[in-house]
C-alpha cells in the first residue's frame, strides 16, 4: 500500500473534467503497461482498498481494475509530477496482463499497420537487466549461427559456470585495483554470464528481481 494519505489528493491539478491521467508501471522492471483516467472517487477507492480503481469515461462510472477478468493491481507506490497533472501508480499485476487484449502491456505496437495484441504481443520497454535476459532466453530458444550466447548454453554448464569463475575474478581484481570503468565492466560481464546460466537452467530474471525485493524489506542480518 502507498503511504500517501488522502491528503494528497488536494495537490492534484484535475483537468476541467474533474480528471487526471494514470500510469501504470510494473513494480519490478519499471516497464509501462497502461494509461488510464482516475479521479478523485477513483483515487479514495484505491487508497482504500489497496487495488487500482481507474474512471471509465465511457461508462461513465467507477473501474474497478480486474474485476472481471481477475487481473487486478495492486498498489505499490503512488507519485505525481512536477506539475501535479499526472500520476504515476507503481503496481503489482495480478497474471502479468494488463491490457483488455490479454497483452502484457497495452504500449505493444511499432509498426505501421495495428496489430491484434493478446500473449504473443511484444512485451513492453524494460530495465537494461531485463532486455538483455530476453535477448538471451531468445538465443536459447531460436539458435543463431555464431552466437556467442548459444555456444555458451551448448556447451552447458562447464562451459557457463567456467566463464563466470573468471569473470568473477577478473571483477575482484577490478576491484583491487580500484578501476572505476574497469569495475563496471567487469560486473557487466558477471550479471551477463549469470543470465545465461539461468537461462539454461530454466530460471526466469523475473524470480531474481522477486527475491531481491522480498529482501529489501526483510529484517537486518545481524
């Protein structure tokens, strides 16, 4: 839940409608997954409940997000602009669909012609972490000739916990010698050749940045 109280609402600059855009943005990988209209009604019911409540402007009438279909959201955070004209909701989406076409995210076009959305749409900008994980499940499902990632999942764990060995020492000498451009360079390799491996073992990027963030909350080690 948001710590913001009702409070902030006053803040808020409405538009002549009594209206104010809103982002939605996933909780983990920053990435975009739909813009929609709230209110102040709107905006009390989701402070309330804890789960995004949008206006809907062409009913008329308060959206209770996935109430229907069972993709609710749930709040994380909640900020707004310099201006105070737009929010920004920091979400968590119930079955990673966001967009009435079964999409992922509703920002899934860049070609000329629409498309139909629905699973197979592309999924939406991301944190570098994540696109590079995506880059790399790709290899693993549709082989390049001459990739360098697929030689390292083909010669599968002898090959790949080889290669992160030696980046992690290449890192820890980085380090000693306090070589600021060398460091991130170093730490740039390990993060890449520890993708692959989880990729090869099946491991989504995603079930790492859950368990990071269960963690940013959990109790001080002693």
């Amino acid at each position: 839940m948001p710590s913001l109280s009702p409070n902030f609402i006053n803040q808020l600059r409405f538009n002549d409608a009594g209206l104010i855009p809103a982002i939605a943005q996933d909780w983990l990988d920053g990435a975009v997954l739909m813009v929609a209209w709230m209110n102040r009604d709107s905006i009390e019911h989701t402070l309330n409940t804890g789960e995004v409540h949008y206006w809907s402007r062409s009913r008329q009438e308060l959206w209770h997000k996935g109430a229907t279909s069972g993709h609710t959201q749930t709040v994380r955070s909640i900020r707004y602009d310099c201006d105070a004209d737009v929010l920004l909701l920091t979400i968590e989406q119930t079955g990673d669909v966001a967009c009435h076409t079964g999409a992922r995210s509703c920002f899934f076009e860049n070609h000329d012609h629409r498309s139909n959305g629905g699973t197979d749409a592309m999924p939406p900008p991301a944190d570098a972490c994540t696109e590079l994980f995506r880059v790399i499940a790709g290899r693993r499902d549709n082989p390049e000739p001459g990739s360098y990632t697929r030689k390292l999942l083909d010669g599968g764990d002898n090959s790949i916990l080889k290669k992160i060995g030696e980046e992690c020492a290449e890192f820890v000498m980085a380090c000693k010698d306090d070589n600021p451009s060398e460091i991130a360079g170093e730490a740039a390799d390990i993060v890449f050749h520890m993708q692959v491996a989880l990729a090869h073992h099946g491991v989504d990027w995603r079930e790492v940045q859950q368990v990071l963030s269960k963690r940013r909350g959990a109790p001080r080690r002693e």
